[in-house]
C-alpha cells in the first residue's frame, strides 16, 4: 500500500501531519457575493489593515479576495507552504478538483520547492462551475478520466515528458437537491474507487439531508465507505444527533473549516459558521462515541484573507492552535495523533499495482 503524490508514490508512514482538504490554486470567483452597500468602498484590488475586518465578515464580496490563482496568491501560498512545514506539517491535499481550474504544474513546483508532500485530485465540483463537454459526459467517460488521471497522470507540458499522477478522487462536489450530472459524478466516483481501492472526498449541498443522500448514492453504486470522506460537515450538520447518525455509516468525518471565526456564512446567510471551539467539541464528542479512527481535521483555505500574508491564520494553524486544545478539552496525545497522522495515512493508501 502506497500514496500516490504529485511527485510520485510514497510509504503511508512517510505523511507526517497530515491536511485532508486544502487549495493552493483555484478559481472561485463564481461564488462572488455582493458585500453590503455602506461598505463597498472597502472591497479594493487589495487586503490591508483597512478592510481586513470588512473581508473576514464577507469575504466572498471582494473579488480580488477570491481570486485565489493569480500570481500574489502563489507568492502567499508558497510561503504558507513552508511556514506550515516548519512548524511541523507534511503532507497537503489539494481538493481542486475538475470546475475549480486546478494547477498541477503550481502543485508540482510547490512540491519540490518546499518539501512539503501534495496530493492532486480528479473528479468533478458542482455542476455550474463545468464546461458544456464536461457536463456532457457519461459515467462511463468520467469513471475512464478519473481512473486515467490516477494510474497515468495529466501531462504538464504536453509534451509526453512530465506527469502527475493524483492520488485520490475529490472533492467531488453537488449542490442540494443533487444535480443530475453530479449523481452522475458521485456515481463513477464509487464505480473508480471500487476498481482501484482509492481515497475519494465529497463536499456536500448546505442542507444537512445532504451528506445522507451522497452517501446513500455513492454506496449503491459500490463505493467503499472506510475510503469515503464527507467534508464540510461542520457547516452542514449542526444537530449532534444526526451528526452521530451520520458517523455510523463509517466514512470519514471531516471537519475543515477550522481557522473560520466568523458566524456570519456569507454562501447560506439563512444558517451560520461555527467556531473552532463548536468543531473541537464535535470532534472530541465523537472519539468519546467511538469514532476517533472516522475523524479528520482541515482548513479549506482558498481565499486570499486566510493566509498569514494577508493576515490570515495560514495552513500551520491546525497545529499551532488547535491540536494542543483537544489534548486540552479531553483526548490524549495517542487520540491527536490517530486523526491528524493516523486517519489521513489509512484514508489515502492503496495498491498502485
């Protein structure tokens, strides 16, 4: 059993702490939502002492914010990059999947450039982020895509030269209800993990029937649920009960919006983001319920405003701020270690034979 990295496969031993959903470099300006009238002349082609406060309120309304692959962006991540690896990280994967104009060669160069383990995905986001071809396909094309882009990889240059590989399928997003073609998605997501054994990570609408409905659709189809992460579950399932619920299918449990403080949610304004305090006490309610080995921690970062360039807590925050308030809360070091180290080595390896 073997990772498979943008620099080619590695032993499930060799991760280190482990991020189970990031973004280096992608494209969300779609998701651009109007900022409050009174404030607009905050919302400049830049992120200052001046507007900070105004951008992490909404940080959707400025599009220079959500601008997340230009070549300031790059600058900011690269150094993220490396702070995360001095404070102890090791491994990254990258969630920017087909819809969110992922950057492979951006990967593979951070890669070498940092020493920091990254991990490419394949799979297709929300339906109205794809090209008309792409919306176009059968499952049986995207099972062949997903499958081509694991076991042969995606030429950087075009010149039969340089390749990545990816190493697991996601995020593989929908919308709630769930598009036709995203079931179609969810569907060749089980149909490919089931022939090659892989990772696969979904992101769910922002109803909490959601996660249920994915689950249900991607076992049916065959996928593995021990292999199966649902993210975003903490802006999607607030109900502890349904959260337990949830956990019993036994698939990953990902909370990965740690480092978000701010309870106004600017994508569903009717519902509200957590704190890190509301995660680590979910978190720390399901290891006691018996779900340690089911549980995975992130920071979904893919604004400018959240890394420590811009003034944000940066991709090392995880473990600068959090992983000491679990032992702290309640778990044990053993416990800490099982859901950053442990948990992303058993979700991400698999036979590359």
């Amino acid at each position: 059993m073997q990772v498979q990295t943008v620099l080619g496969p590695i032993n499930p031993s060799q991760l280190g702490k482990t991020l189970t959903h990031e973004h280096l470099s992608l494209d969300f300006d779609f998701f651009y939502k109007e900022p409050p009238k009174q404030l607009n002349d905050l919302f400049t082609n830049e992120i200052s002492l001046a507007n900070l406060g105004a951008i992490r309120q909404y940080p959707y309304g400025s599009r220079y914010n959500i601008n997340f692959g230009d070549a300031d962006t790059h600058r900011n991540v690269i150094e993220d990059v490396l702070l995360y690896k001095k404070y102890g990280g090791g491994t990254i994967v990258e969630n920017s999947s087909h819809g969110l104009k992922r950057n492979l060669r951006f990967l593979y160069d951070v890669s070498i450039g940092t020493g920091v383990h990254l991990i490419a995905g394949t799979g297709h986001y929300v339906y109205n982020l794809q090209s008309e071809s792409h919306l176009a396909m059968s499952v049986e094309n995207m099972v062949k895509l997903y499958i081509d882009e694991i076991k042969n990889g995606v030429d950087l240059n075009g010149d039969g030269k340089t390749f990545v590989k990816c190493g697991f399928i996601g995020e593989v997003g929908s919308v709630y209800p769930i598009h036709e073609f995203e079931r179609r998605a969810i569907e060749a997501t089980a149909i490919a993990q089931q022939e090659l054994g892989c990772a696969v990570s979904f992101h769910p609408g922002r109803d909490s029937e959601a996660p249920f409905e994915i689950i249900r659709l991607y076992l049916e189809a065959g996928g593995k649920p021990e292999k199966c992460v649902m993210s975003h579950l903490d802006r999607t399932i607030f109900d502890f009960d349904k959260l337990l619920e949830f956990a019993a299918f036994g698939v990953y449990c990902q909370f990965d919006l740690f480092g978000t403080e701010c309870s106004h949610y600017q994508l569903n304004p009717t519902s509200y983001m957590p704190s890190d305090y509301q995660r680590i006490e979910n978190i720390i309610k399901l290891s006691k319920e018996g779900f340690t080995n089911r549980l995975l921690m992130s920071h979904d970062i893919h604004t400018k405003h959240r890394l420590v360039g811009f003034g944000g807590h940066g991709y090392a925050h995880i473990i600068n701020n959090v992983l000491h308030r679990l032992i702290t809360y309640g778990l044990n070091v053993e416990q800490v270690d099982q859901i950053s180290v442990v948990n992303p080595a058993d979700w991400l390896s698999f036979s590359l034979n």
